[in-house]
C-alpha cells in the first residue's frame, strides 16, 4: 500500500488533468463490464454513452443518438447529474494490473490534440462527475500497482519499441546538429504560419500539433515486469499496430534527466528555455484547450546543453497532458505537453547504445481485452 502523501499525490494527480479524469472514468466502466457484460439503459456504461454523445462537440458524433428514443418514443436523454448518481451507487472492484492497464490505455487511446476533445472527456470534467471520480481516485491511488507511475526514470531498465514495418530509431552521432535542424524547420513553419494564417485560431490550416522533441531522437520507457515495455501499452495517436520488437537501451550511469513530475516541472522547461510557436499551433491547441493567447515550447536545443534526457512520469502526463498550462500571465503565455506518452523519456545525447537483442510482441485477444504477448517465433 502506498504512504498516505503519496496516496494524495497520486488521487490530485488523477483529478487534474483530461486524461487522469479519463482513467478514472474508463475504470468503473470497466468495473461494471467485468460483473455485468450487458449494458443496458440503467447501467453507468449506457448512460456514459447516451450522455458523452450529447456533449460531443462533433456534430457528426453528437447526431449519433438520432433514434435511440425510449419505449414512448421520446429521445432518450440522461443528464449529467444522473450519470453521477449512478457512479456513486457502483461498488467499486480493488485494483488490479490489468483493470489499471486498461484503464490507462482508453485513457491515452482517447487523446486527441488536433481537435476539440471528445464528449467523455466533456463529461468527466462536469463539476457533478468531478465529485464522483474523488472517490475513484482515492480508491486506486492506495494500490502499490501504480506506484511506478510517479517514479523518475529507470535507466536500468529502459527499452525502445520498434513497430512493425518500421525501422528502429537510429541514435544520431551528432544529436546537436539534428536539434539544430529540427528547431530550424520549427522556425520556418513558424515564420510561414505568421505570414500566411490569420490570428483568429478559429481559421486556419493544421499543423503538426505536438509538443515533444524531434521524431527522429530515440525515446523508451520502463519494463513493466511481464508485461513488456510501457511504451507497447500506452501510445498517443497509434496506428493500430498489432507486431513490434522491443530492444533495451544502454544507458550510461551519471546521465543528467530532468524529471517533468507535473506541470511545474513544464513551465521550468518553457520558462528557462523558451521557444515561440504561437502561430503554427494556435488553431489546434485553441480546439483543445480554448487558449487564444500566445503558445511556447521548450527549445530542445538549449535543454539538451544542460540535459541528457527529459522523463515525463506517467502521473504528470495524467495530470498535465492537454491542459493549457500558464507560463506567463502578464503576457498570456501558455504552453501544452501533447504527443508524449506516460513514462517515456526522450534521449537528447549521443552517450546511449541499443542492445543487440530484441524481443518480438504480438498483440492478442485473451478473451476479456487486446493484449501484448510474446511472440511464439524467435527473437533476433
């Protein structure tokens, strides 16, 4: 059982962010599907749907509940203080690895940073179900399952996830000419959104919507015992993918990691090293966060001159992944952690290696959820 601060942590934690909200949610659903299979329009899990529909801000999505309508053929409606006083009457099942898993899996799946968020998360942030998910959080915050996911960095045990038909990220020799390079093609989007993209963030092209260093450096995450590597589990925006090989990383002891264990921890990043992006990510952050002001990242070059690496902790990316995070309200700065995944660490130095062996990851139904597993082939 975790120590009573880190259980208060880990519940404000939860209770933060859109995607600590979504976990929270995503887990009594899950709770209730585990004992009754079969939604209904009394259970908590219809009334989810019928409710996230009508908040959807997507049209398309929103018109979805055209014809649900009850027995007097009425359209069938739930308010969200109905949808609380049923999370309230779920008993809640005890935490296990694969209940949090899938928790935090839908939790990250339902991410999106390129237009407005979806209705659940709507939803979940209602103050009505606000004061329903405190009793969630506090619930699974005692579960030593989750312990990991307010801890820095395990170097010891970091592996890099190779999907299939992809090739491997190649570690750069020289990791400060590709920062270089990547600030500088961040500097002529930039400066072709200001000549070409009205300041209204209502209008405009989309751009590319993340936040986190260039594509082409290597990132990893921690081993979850058996369960493989984190960054098999919790992928922003995946692709669908079903094969992957994982590889551990070398790292050398006495690596400098600056640890993002919240949204403090950000606004350093951006404070200290600060990096203007305001018109190429004002429309699509606008969407998700409803932030107008100006928009700024950390300059990965100048973090890489006093850092090896940068770990975002899976509880910070709960509580601060897709929130507009203030880092200077006299000017109405503002910044987002978005496209990054819970644990993982981005490498910004030359001074790691890849092992030699890999292992292969088959994505499988074992009857209850999707999961990863060993391949029955070889390993390479």
């Amino acid at each position: 059982m975790n120590s009573p601060p880190l259980v208060s942590r880990i519940a404000e934690l939860l209770l933060a962010g859109p995607r600590g909200r979504r976990l929270l949610l995503e887990y009594a659903l899950e709770t209730e599907l585990q004992r009754n299979p079969v939604r209904t329009d009394e259970t908590l899990g219809q009334a989810v749907v019928y409710a996230s529909h009508r908040l959807d801000p997507d049209d398309m999505t929103a018109s979805a509940v055209f014809g649900w309508v009850t027995e007097d053929g009425l359209p069938f409606e739930v308010t969200v203080d109905e949808v609380a006083q049923r999370l309230h009457a779920l008993v809640l099942d005890e935490p296990t690895p694969r209940l949090l898993r899938h928790a935090l899996v839908a939790a990250v799946d339902s991410a999106r940073y390129w237009q407005d968020p979806d209705g659940a998360d709507f939803l979940a942030a209602t103050p009505e179900m606000v004061g329903e998910l405190h009793r969630v959080a506090s619930h699974i915050a005692v579960s030593p399952f989750i312990t990991w996911w307010c801890t820095p960095v395990d170097i010891w045990a970091q592996y890099a996830v190779r999907w299939e038909e992809t090739p491997l990220k190649t570690i750069p020799d020289n990791i400060q000419a590709t920062l270089l390079a990547a600030r500088q093609e961040l500097q002529h989007d930039e400066r072709r959104a200001q000549a070409e993209l009205d300041a209204d963030p209502r209008v405009g092209w989309v751009g590319e919507w993340w936040s986190h260093p260039d594509f082409r450096l290597p990132s990893s995450t921690r081993l979850l015992d058996n369960e493989g590597p984190a960054g098999l589990w919790f992928v922003e925006d995946s692709f669908g993918w079903e094969c992957a090989d994982s590889v551990r990383l070398i790292v050398p002891p006495g690596v400098r990691v600056f640890e993002i264990e919240g949204a403090a921890d950000w606004v350093e990043l951006c404070t200290r090293f600060p990096l203007d992006v305001t018109a190429q990510k004002r429309r699509e952050w606008y969407l998700v966060t409803g932030h107008a002001g100006r928009w700024v990242v950390p300059d990965w070059v100048q973090v890489a001159a006093h850092y090896d690496a940068v770990h975002l902790q899976a509880g910070a990316y709960l509580a601060a992944a897709g929130v507009a995070i203030p880092i200077d309200n006299n000017t109405g700065t503002a910044s987002l952690i978005a496209g990054w995944n819970p644990d993982e660490t981005y490498w910004l130095s030359s001074n790691i290696a890849y092992d030699q062996q890999y292992t292969r990851w088959e994505l499988r139904d074992d009857g209850t959820d999707m999961v990863w597993k060993l391949s029955s082939g070889e390993t390479s």
